[in-house]
C-alpha cells in the first residue's frame, strides 16, 4: 500500500517540479540562442510526461520555444491534459 502524504504536500512538489520543468524550456531556447549543447527533445519530452506537462506547456508559450514543433504543440498539450486529469481523479479518489 502507498504511503498517505497530504494533499498540500503534493501540490507543493508538483509546482516545484513543474517551474523546474518551465525553466528547462528556458534555459534549452537561450542554449538554441548561443549555440551551445542543448537539452534534448527527448528529455524535455519526458520531463512533461512526469507530471510536468503544465510547466512544460506554460515554458513554451513563455519563451516561445518549441511552437512550431508539430511534435511539441501535440504532446506538451495533450501531456498537460493529462497530468492535470491524473491529479483531479487522484484527489476524487482520496
């Protein structure tokens, strides 16, 4: 069985994960502007799939980064939607 940990608690981890996540976006779109070594799609990609998808999404409209992605404007999204449903049906179900 899993461990019960307050509601605030969660809310608390999950926004701090998600302004890592908006940060990411950032600090991937000034590397695409210097030209250095980047943050890969597929980390960026993952990072919104673990509960980050709001971040992530909040982190592309921000820094304009990723828009025009046919892969990102789909899945960040989507991922959003879903990380979002995930945590109202976890709270439904507390």
């Amino acid at each position: 069985m899993l461990p019960e940990f307050k509601i605030e608690f969660i809310i608390a981890i999950l926004a701090v994960w998600n302004i890592i996540v908006l940060f990411m976006y950032g600090l991937d779109k000034q590397k695409a502007k210097q030209g250095s070594r980047r943050i890969s799609e597929k980390t960026l990609l993952f990072a919104a799939f673990f509960m980050g998808g709001t971040g992530a999404l909040f982190g592309m409209y921000l820094f304009r980064h990723k828009t025009k992605h046919l892969m990102f404007s789909i899945t960040v999204p989507f991922l959003a939607i879903l990380n979002i449903t995930i945590f109202c049906v976890y709270i439904y179900l507390k």
